[in-house]
C-alpha cells in the first residue's frame, strides 16, 4: 500500500475520485474511504445521489463528472452503480469505473428486476413505505432492521445512526431502465461481498463477469455496507484503478 501511494503522489495526471453513495446512505457514508483516498493524494468528490430516477440521477452526477478538470474514476455503491454507468457513458474524461456493491446493468435492465433475478435478497421484507405527493413512493429501511439487514459488521451504534440518517430510494430509481452502459467502453474494477443481503453475491458476480472487469474483489461474509464497513479494502480497489487511470492519462 506505502509503494502504490507513494506511485500516486508522484504521477503528474492524478485522477479525481467521484463517490457515489446509493440508496439507505449518503454521502458520509464514504468517510473511511475518503480519509484513505486523500492520504494517499489522491483529490475526492463524494456526489448527492438524488435518488429520484436513474435519468435524472444520472444526469445530475454527470454534471459532476463534467466539472472535473482531469480525468476522472467513478465509483458508485449499490444503486449508485447504476447512477455511474448511465452518468459515464461518453464523458471522455472518465477513465475507470469501481463497482462497490453495485449495480452495473445493461441497457434495458432495472435494479430491482436485476436483484431479484438470482436468490437471496431479503431487502423487500425491511422495507418502509412513504407515499408522496406526485404519486410515487419513497423507500426506507425500517429502522429496527437496518442493521442486520443493510449493516450487519457494523456496531450497533454505527449501525443505529445510518438507519436515522439514511436517504431513501423513489420507487421511479427502483424501476429505471437503463439506457447506457459505460462498463462496456471504460475499464472497471468490482468488490463486493458474499453476505450482501440487499443484492445477491450470485448477481454481483454475473455482472462483474459480464463487465469484464479488471480485477474482481470477493470480501467474505461482510455486509452490503463495504463503504463504511471495509472502508480499507474498498479504498484499495479504488487506489489501484486510479493507479491504472493515470497511466493510461499519461
């Protein structure tokens, strides 16, 4: 880890990380892995996923990605993969993609009928429905729940506040269809673990393969939470495409 940070500090095009967090999360929720990134040099931008609509969520996070001067490694989490991978498509400055957790659907395909394609996922008996006013419906975690469903290796007071501060999913996310795949053109990377209970290790495997991806990370028995969880790991991951990024900037 010193060696490939050291790398890092000194490649004259360091890529900008942008962050992803996906649904039941936020922002924070990449605290332990920004801390790592920015001691390794490397600068960071952890993205408002909206959470609305996979359009709109893309759209908002490609603005994001098209503000950055540089090139660019996108990571998203759970959902947020999804955000990533329709955000990414065509945006030249992008030079990798990280996968933590996440969705990387193909065109025509939806989070929702993508988890329940394999076995294995209990999220739908956690959840908490809140209907709005346009008609839609936003999603919670139940609070009491969220632990062992979302964050199991967590303590239970790290566990108690993401479930207070959790952000939810519009059931018009949960149904989006995917329009681009950026995984198909950009280099990805992927890390997952095999006791996520809100996305099956059955399918995080099927689309790390299907990507191609350039190194498949399996983290045993840990949680769907890997950002707060195994900030260490995951920032590991994210270090090593942004090593291969800024080569290939060069």
């Amino acid at each position: 880890m010193v060696r490939r940070m050291e790398e890092i500090r000194m490649s004259p095009v360091t890529p900008t990380v942008v962050l992803v967090h996906g649904a039941f999360a936020e922002s924070a929720s990449w605290n332990g892995v920004i801390a790592r990134l920015r001691e390794a040099g490397v600068p960071v931008i952890a993205a408002a996923n909206p959470l609305r609509s996979l359009d709109g969520d893309a759209a908002s996070v490609r603005s994001v990605l098209e503000s950055v001067d540089g090139p660019v490694v996108a990571v998203g989490h759970s959902y947020g993969g999804a955000v990533v991978s329709e955000a990414a498509d065509g945006v030249e400055s992008v030079k990798a993609l990280v996968f933590v957790s996440a969705f990387a659907p193909d065109s025509g395909e939806s989070i929702g009928e993508l988890s329940g394609r394999y076995p294995g996922s209990t999220l739908g008996d956690t959840l908490q429905t809140v209907e709005l006013a346009d008609g839609t419906t936003d999603l919670y975690i139940r609070q009491e729940l969220y632990r062992q469903q979302f964050a199991a290796d967590l303590e239970e007071h790290e566990a108690s506040l993401g479930a207070v501060t959790q952000r939810p999913l519009n059931t018009e996310a949960l149904h989006g269809v995917a329009t681009k795949s950026a995984w198909k053109a950009i280099p990805s990377w992927f890390v997952y673990s095999t006791g996520d209970k809100n996305i099956p290790a059955q399918a995080l495997a099927f689309m790390a393969d299907r990507a191609g991806a350039v190194e498949s990370v399996v983290i045993p028995d840990a949680s769907h939470a890997l950002p707060v969880s195994q900030p260490g790991p995951v920032a590991e991951v994210i270090l090593r495409a942004v090593s291969a990024a800024s080569s290939s900037a060069l």
